[in-house]
C-alpha cells in the first residue's frame, strides 16, 4: 500500500471528512514519525511496532566492481522492530 492508497481508503471508510483533511493528517503523523527519528527518540506505536534509530560504525568496505577498499563513514539507519499483535495476525494467530 501507498501513501496515496492509505489517504484514499481512509477517506472512503470516513465519508464525514474531506479528503484534503484525511491527506493533512496522514501527511502530519508521518512528519511527526521523522522528526522524533531524527532528533534520536523512539516511536512505539502499541500493536504496530516500533521505531528507532541505530548507529552503523565506520567500516572499510569493497568496491564489488573493482574490489578496492573504500572507507564508510558512520551513520545512522531508521530500524523497525514489529509489535506482537502485529506478528501474531501476519502468522494467523
């Protein structure tokens, strides 16, 4: 599913808003998610999961064309860690 298909189901299961309002609120939980994640906080939605930020070290890597050694720097990564209620209905429990 996308964006566009979540705003569109929403809308259609709530007859009472406006489209536009149902595309601001999406568009504002989703802006609310990325910045918790990027200023570093934890967002733990019950039942859905959670989301995080984990650090990746500096390494050296490998040019899989040439094979050369190339520095990576450290970054940061977004990380999902599902919720029980969610892992229990994908595997039909």
């Amino acid at each position: 599913m996308i964006r566009s298909e979540l705003i569109q189901k929403i809308a259609d299961e709530n007859p009472h808003l406006y489209q536009r309002d149902v595309e601001r609120i999406v568009n504002t939980i989703f802006e609310e998610i990325t910045e918790a994640m990027s200023r570093g906080d934890r967002v733990e939605l019950r039942g859905f999961g959670a989301f995080s930020v984990k650090q990746r070290d500096a390494r050296v890597g490998r040019n899989p064309r040439t094979g050369e050694s190339v520095e990576v720097e450290e970054k940061h990564v977004p990380f999902f860690k599902t919720g029980k209620l969610l892992r229990d209905r994908l595997n039909g429990k």
